[in-house]
C-alpha cells in the first residue's frame, strides 16, 4: 500500500510538472512573481483603460464647456488679457469672446476648475475648451437656466463635459448622468406666519382643537347630564 500511495504521488507530481512547463511555454518563458506589497499599495490615480482613445488609437479630444462662476469656475488669465485690450470680459458672449477663452489650461481657477483641471491633466486627454458662447441653436432646451441648457448639449453630443456648480435636479438627472458631488449644500425655504390682528375668526379659533360634531356631543352630553342629575338628585332630599 505505501508503494502504490508513492507512485500515485509521484505520478501527480510529474503532472504537475508538465502543466506548470507548459504553462511557462505558454508565457513565453518568464512568469513574473506575484508582489503582495506591490498590489496591496494605494493607488495614486485611477486612469480608465482605452476609455480615453478613439477605435483607430488616437488620442480622443475632449469637448469641455465651463460655466464660469466666481469663486468655482473662472478664467484669470482671459479676464487679464481683456483688460491688457481695455475691452469688456465677458467669455459667454460670443461678441466678446477672447481666444484665451478658449484655453482649457486657463480654467483651472476656483474650487470646481482646479479639481476638474487637476483631473484632466492626470488623465491627459486633449482638451478643447468651450463657453456659453458655444450653445447650439438646435438646443431644444427653451427654459433660463444656462446649467440645464449645458446638460442638453451633453446629451445632443455637442459637449463631452460640462464643468461647474450643478445642482441635480431631477430634470437634469433625466438628460444625464452627473459625477460624484465634490461638495454639498443644505439649502431650506422658510416662511413666517402672516400677522392678523384680532376679528371674530381669531375668538373662534377656541374650537378649533376639536370637530364640530365632537363639540356638539360634548354639549349635549353636560346639558342632559346636567338635567339628568338636577331633577334625580333632588328626589333623594327628606
């Protein structure tokens, strides 16, 4: 018995060894050890595979409308320019649209298009930048809000993103799809009470904790009560 068990252990070994060969065959020879430390190490980006290339291989270009904003989407370096020129900054108005409006490296400026520009530099897409200034007219959006207007370019493929301060509305969650929120507000609407002064429906406000019919029940209650135990209790009297 402890003959066969041997031989039947070294038969698998054999086994064994011949899947392991050709396995290395299979890799061309070199089997590249796997690092524990090396996988369990944070990562320091997270780039898509091929989600930024084009079938043919070239690199995409990414069509980025800013809706600027101060202090979360602005352009520092177009606004100087149009002052060096002593014209009216206005990157939204085509009539006065500059070309460093159109610099997608010049919107890195407050806190939404420095982390959206941080992000596309880490990516290293080709960028082309674009404003208000470029809605389509076949837009069928016909409301005011230029934010819901750019979600409409996303969805007609005129825009690959849109970058500033969204608030998701369920109208805009229905066009498309939003990243994760980089911040949150909590906003509330709250009313005061009219002030009335005193009139008549003030006094009858006395009744109000209960119905109607309730009320009814109750007086009818006392009154019959009341007359009930007047008339019986002065029976009792010697």
């Amino acid at each position: 018995p402890d003959g066969s068990s041997a031989g039947r252990g070294g038969g698998m070994r054999s086994r064994a060894m011949v899947l392991a060969l050709c396995v290395w065959l299979l890799c061309g020879g070199r089997i590249a050890p796997w690092n524990q430390a090396e996988a369990q190490r944070p990562k320091d980006n997270y780039k898509c595979e091929n989600c930024l290339f084009n079938e043919d291989g070239s690199v995409r270009n990414i069509r980025i409308m800013y809706l600027e904003s101060s202090g979360e989407v602005e352009n520092i370096i177009a606004r100087r320019a149009a002052e060096q020129l002593g014209i009216e900054y206005n990157c939204d108005d085509p009539a006065l649209a500059i070309p460093e409006c159109f610099v997608a490296a010049n919107w890195g400026t407050g806190w939404v298009g420095e982390t959206v520009d941080i992000v596309m530099r880490r990516l290293g897409p080709t960028m082309t930048a674009m404003t208000r200034a470029n809605f389509s007219a076949t837009n069928p959006y016909i409301g005011g809000s230029s934010y819901t207007r750019c979600a409409w370019e996303v969805y007609l493929e005129n825009v690959d993103l849109c970058v500033g301060n969204f608030w998701e509305t369920e109208e805009r969650r229905s066009i498309t799809s939003f990243t994760s929120s980089m911040d949150s507000d909590v906003m509330m609407l709250l009313t005061r009470p009219a002030s009335r002064g005193f009139d008549y429906s003030s006094f009858l406000g006395i009744f109000n904790p209960f119905h109607w019919e309730v009320w009814i029940v109750t007086w009818a209650m006392l009154v019959i009560g009341g007359g009930l135990m007047w008339l019986f209790g002065d029976a009792r009297l010697p």
